[in-house]
C-alpha cells in the first residue's frame, strides 16, 4: 500500500553550494552560509548540500587540532539554528574530529 497525498509532490529539490575557498575560518563561513541562506530563501529548495569540510575549509594544517570539534559541537549547532530561521536543511558535508 502506498501513501501519497494529491496535494504533495515526491520530487525533492537539492541545492548545492561551494563556499570561497578564500574565507578563512568558521566564523567567516557561517556568514557566508547566512546570507546564501538569505538570498536563495525564494529557490523553493529542499536541501542545501555542503562539501566535505565545510564548517573548517581545506589546508589548515596544524589548525587541525584547534578546528575540530564533536559532530555536535557549537559549529554543527550554528548550521542547525541557521537552517530552522530560514526553514530550510542543511547537510553540512563532513566535519572534522579530534579524538
């Protein structure tokens, strides 16, 4: 038996994004997810779909340790409470750990 509502559609529509590789450090890519957020909130999309390192960037070498952070450290929870003021979802990509 399948559900579906007259009403609702299956389809499901991804956005993607590549943040500038310019932006240094997590705070400067939560601006930058803000305002895509912002910009693209009339796209009618389902998900946003980051890259792998998103949240810390690539080449950062011995900031590795200072980056990192539990998948549901203060980074993961910013993305998050992003993602519900613009009702929206996020996929974050990868994140970096330190164990």
């Amino acid at each position: 038996m399948q559900l579906q509502s007259e009403h609702k559609s299956n389809d499901m529509y991804l956005a993607v994004a590549q943040a500038p590789a310019a932006l240094v450090g997590p705070a400067a890519r939560l601006d930058w997810l803000e305002q895509q957020l912002d910009s693209h909130r009339q796209a009618g999309f389902d998900l946003l779909v980051l890259p792998e390192l998103f949240a810390c960037g690539y080449n950062i070498g011995d900031d590795l340790k200072l980056l990192a952070e539990p998948a549901d450290g203060p980074i993961a929870r910013q993305i998050s409470a992003l993602a519900r003021r613009f009702t929206s979802n996020v996929y974050a990509g990868s994140t970096t750990s330190w164990l």
